[in-house]
C-alpha cells in the first residue's frame, strides 16, 4: 500500500478550487472595499452576493468534472 503523507487525501482540482474561494474572499472583503461603491451597493454587498451564487455553481462543475475523470 502506498504511503501518503497527507492524513486527508485531497484531488488537485479541489485544492486549486479551496484556494480559488479563499484568494476570492481576501480580494472582496478587505478593508479598502468597504468605501467602493457600485450603484450605490458597497463592493462587499457585490463580493458576497458573488460568492453565494459562484461557489456552488463551481463546485458542482468541479464534482461532476472529476465524476467523468473517473468513468473514463
């Protein structure tokens, strides 16, 4: 049996996805996006709303990517 170093076993595109999200939100909720404004909604209202609908859109592609990956 092959010896992983890891304790949980992650795919690629599942790591480069969680850094994708966490880049995301360091991008849209700092500090300096508080005073931004579009159409008089703040930059983080925009961030947020943002990431509620992409995240999960992106993960299912993600899953269902890695589920053909894997009959093929």
């Amino acid at each position: 049996m092959k010896e992983s170093r890891n304790w949980f076993p992650m795919p690629k595109k599942d790591a480069i996805f969680f850094i994708a999200i966490v880049l995301y939100v360091l991008l849209f909720f700092l500090p300096w996006t508080y005073e931004i404004k579009l159409l008089d909604i703040s930059l983080v209202a925009w961030g947020g709303s943002l990431l509620f609908f992409l995240t999960p859109i992106t993960g299912i592609l993600v899953a269902l990517s890695e589920r053909q990956d894997k009959r093929k």
